[in-house]
C-alpha cells in the first residue's frame, strides 16, 4: 500500500480547515507539508487566525506564541488553552470551536507551532486518522541541536574531494532540500566552516584590495548568503559562520607583505576585525560567529593566541550594530585561565546574548553555554557533522535526526519554565 493510499484509507474524506497566523515562516512551513498530505484525500483551506469568528469551525488550528492564544480565547468558551511554555515545545489537544471539535497545536514560539505541525504529519504518515490524532505535549531534550557543514570554497582539506561539490554548494535549489530536512528532523542550528569564509561574504571598506572578486561576482555571493540566511531563519534554523585562524586572502597577503596563513601581523589584525564587523553589519539574519585558536596559531603562547582573538573577533563584535550569538571552539586552547579570560570578556559584550563553548570528543560536543558570564549553566547539544564524500560522483551526506521527547499524555498546563 503507498502513502497516498494508506492515507485515503485513514482520513475522513470532507472539507478540512486550517487557520494560523499566516504572515509566519514557520508556521507555514508547518502547514505546507500538512497541506500536503491531506490534500490527496480532502479539500483544505487555510485561514488567517485574525479573521476567524466564533461561527467558524477550523479543523486545525496552530498557534505560535502568547498573542495568538490571546485572540483564540475570543473565540471558544473554553477556560483553558493548552500550551507548552518551553522554546521549541509544543501541544496537541483538542478544543471546541464554535459546533465543532477542533485539533489544536499551541506553542511558546512559532518554531515550536511548526514542529507541532510536523508532528500531525508523521501521525497521518503511520496511518493515524485525524479523529484519532494522539493528544500530547512535547519539550525539545536537546537545546543546540546542530549540524557541522564543511564548505568547499576556502577548505581546510582541497581537492577534488571539495571541488566536486563546488556548484552543487552553491544551488539555493539544495540548501532549500537541505534545509527542509533540517527542520522535519528538529535540527535547529546550521554551522558552516570554511578557512576564511569573509571574502566571499563582503569587501572590507578599509581593505578592498583584499577581495578576490569584481563587485558583480560580490554581489551574487551576496545575494546566496542573503537568501540562504533567510530560508535557515523561515525554518527555525539559526545560522553560524566558523573560521579557522589565523588566515587572510593571497590578494592581502601580496599587497600589504604579509603571511596568508598563521600571521599575527597588526594589519591582519586589523583586517580581521574589519572583516567580523562588516559582515554582521551586512547580514541581519545570520545568527553568529564562530572561532577558534586552534589551527594556524600553533607558533603562538597560549596567552598570544587569546589574546588575538580578544583584540580582533571580541572586538570586532563590539563594534557590530546587532546582537549575535557566539561559538568559542575550545579545541586545544591549552591555557584554560587565558581561553576563561576571552570567554568572559565575549559574554561581557552588550551585544552577544549567548557564548556557547563546545569541546571536542571526535564530532560531538560537551559544551557550557554563558548567558551572562556571571550565569554558567550546561546546555544539552548535539553538534552532528555532515560529511560530504565522493559516492559514485555523488555527495552524499551524513545525518541523523534528533526528535523531541517521547509523547507522554495530555494533563493540566505546564507551568512556565
């Protein structure tokens, strides 16, 4: 039996209705890939939450955050809303809507709502009919749920193991795929790496003799970080660009006599800050930065290596115009008193709301999160790389998918965390 048949057999066949704030990325991720599986036996409609009245019947309704609880209360006699008060958490009960029964998903964030969504789809995919929808509340059990994409422009490791996949990184076609994977298996944070990913994102304003590109070339780099930050973001995704230090373009290196690589010259110091806050500056919705001291710094002391970072990435997001996020990459940081002195010194800057510092064991990370200095508390993450190979001219790709915890019986409201 196919998954349209097994779907026909299992859900009621009459008009279905959905309503949610429509404006929301999320959410309506969530009710498209809804759409889609009911569709194949029911008409649906979608609907604006703000313009339903107490005579409408939705068959489904989401919600995504306090606001849009507040306007559903006009609607329904009920006392009660059901509600999951944790980020990313969410609840399916059912409430009474005008005559009708009607399937609720109420969340604390519209990221929470989608994955509520999602979750009615994988119930209709095993064969669940939507009368039979289990009723539940679900809490992420893992906060940083990541995946660690080596990029093939500027890789640590070239050839043609990275050239290959060269185009197929650059296809706005694929990070769309790729990110709808992301979101249908709750992983919510997509790090990408590369040796020195700033030329390829902007043209410092102090240094233009750095970039390798014409203004035309720039801009359509530009316009792919812009859309690709913009569809992570539209899923739920945070975004995270990582570096390796310390490096600097050929075109730089040539023009002003310096090293490309493992370099503490001022003026690469000075390119280097230049470069962090220009391009927070120009990407809005990239979500952070992160840097280690772990690579080309080997000829460095420990107090050195901290204190490069200290005086070009630290200070390159103080001078940002935005709040950003912040991977500190422990690896190898040797001198735990000067890697604690950097650390507290980012948390301390107005404009970074989280310092996450992960240490390596292989791919997985044992991490302290900062939120400030002056509050350090651990954080459940999963930071899962994905390995892009040649497979018969392939990329192929290794993931996993991390769901939120097992579904337990509705009770009474949770109490807000």
């Amino acid at each position: 039996m196919t998954e349209v048949d097994l779907l026909m057999s299992t859900t009621t066949s009459h008009e279905l209705s959905i309503a949610y704030r429509t404006n929301s990325p999320q959410l309506r991720f969530g009710v498209n890939d809804l759409v889609a599986i009911l569709e194949c036996r029911a008409a649906v409609t979608q609907t604006n939450l703000g313009d339903l009245s107490r005579n409408d019947s939705p068959s489904i309704v989401l919600l995504g955050n306090s606001a849009d609880r507040d306007q559903l209360a006009e609607l329904t006699d009920e006392t009660l809303i059901p509600s999951s008060h944790d980020p990313e958490g969410y609840t399916i009960s059912r409430i009474r809507i005008g005559d009708e029964s009607t399937l609720l998903v109420s969340a604390a964030d519209d990221t929470g709502g989608m994955y509520g969504a999602l979750d009615l789809c994988e119930q209709l995919r095993a064969g669940t009919k939507i009368e039979e929808i289990q009723e539940k509340t679900a809490t992420p059990s893992v906060e940083f749920r990541a995946l660690k994409f080596n990029l093939p422009w500027s890789p640590y490791r070239d050839g043609e193991q990275t050239e290959i996949h060269f185009e197929t990184c650059r296809d706005l076609e694929f990070w769309r795929a790729f990110l709808d994977m992301m979101a249908r298996n709750r992983f919510n944070a997509l790090t990408l790496w590369n040796l020195h990913p700033f030329p390829y994102m902007i043209k410092p304003h102090a240094y233009p003799e750095a970039s390798p590109f014409t203004d035309e070339e720039l801009e359509r780099w530009q316009n792919f970080w812009h859309e690709l930050f913009r569809m992570a973001a539209n899923r739920g995704v945070e975004t995270y660009i990582v570096n390796w230090n310390i490096h600097t373009t050929p075109e730089f290196a040539e023009a002003h006599g310096v090293h490309q690589y493992n370099d503490p010259a001022d003026k690469i110091k000075e390119y280097t800050r230049a470069c962090v806050t220009e391009v927070l500056n120009e990407y809005p919705k990239l979500t952070g930065l992160g840097t280690s001291v772990a690579s080309w710094t080997e000829n460095m002391t420990p107090e050195a290596k901290h204190t490069w970072l200290q005086e070009t990435f630290v200070e390159g997001i103080k001078r940002a115009d935005r709040e950003i996020k912040l991977l500190h990459r422990s690896i190898k940081s040797q001198a735990l008193d000067e890697m604690r002195r950097v650390i507290e010194a980012e948390a301390a800057l107005d404009n970074v709301s989280e310092v996450l510092v992960p240490s390596f064991f292989g791919q997985f990370l044992s991490p302290i999160v900062i939120r400030p200095v002056s509050e350090t508390i651990g954080l459940s993450m999963t930071f899962l790389s994905v390995g892009v190979i040649l497979a018969g001219g392939a990329a192929t790709f290794a993931f996993a998918a991390i769901y939120a915890t097992p579904p337990t019986e509705l009770g009474p409201e949770p109490t807000s965390s």
